[in-house]
C-alpha cells in the first residue's frame, strides 16, 4: 500500500522532492537528492513538536517551511510521516493531495479488518 502512496505523492505537481519515513526514523521510500538528511528533518519535526508541547497546542500531525522552497512534513498515517519539498510547491494543492493520499490508507485499512 506505501508503495502506491508513495506514487501517488511523486506525481504530485511541483514536488520534487518525496520521502515516507516511520516514528524510528527508518526510510521507507525517497526520491534521490533531498537538500537536507532524514536525520535534519526528524529534527525539525521534533524541534516543532517541542514547541507545539510546550504551548499546549496538543500533537502535532503537520509542519510547513517556507523559504527558498516550501516544505511539507505531515503524518499520513500512525507512526508514518510523507515529506514534500519543492520550488513552487501550492500549499492547497499538496495539503488536498496529502489528504487524499490519507484516505486512501485509511480505506484500505477497512478492507483487511
């Protein structure tokens, strides 16, 4: 099935740049030539989550970055994190697709119970 997401999310417009990592930090599937290592990435993600704990803002299931490119790391799924990143990346377009990709799981889930 993370294939098939995984396929979905690279056909994604202007994502470049497509990884699905667990909560161990284990790579489940990437596209080759991130800017930055998983290792960086988990540590935004926790450094987010630190803050959002901090603030009581409760869990966090999502993380944008802007900068030179737009950025995305989301929780698709229990324990397994998608990360986008591309130069002219729509936020509505990828949150829609993310989205998507979510239900698509969550369906299937249904079918195997």
């Amino acid at each position: 099935m993370l294939d098939s997401v995984f396929s979905g999310l690279c056909e994604i417009k202007d994502a470049r740049h497509v990884r699905l990592f667990d909560q161990f930090g284990n790579e489940l599937a990437t596209t080759k030539r991130w800017p930055e290592s998983l290792q960086e990435q988990r540590a935004e993600l926790a450094q987010c989550a630190s803050v959002a704990t901090s603030l009581g803002l409760g869990e966090l299931h999502e993380v944008w970055i802007e900068s030179r490119r737009l950025t995305v790391i989301d929780q698709i799924d229990t324990g397994v994190f998608a990360a986008l990143s591309g130069k002219n990346g729509t936020k509505g377009i990828w949150r829609y697709q993310l989205a998507r990709q979510r239900q698509r799981i969550n369906a299937t889930k249904t079918q195997v119970i």
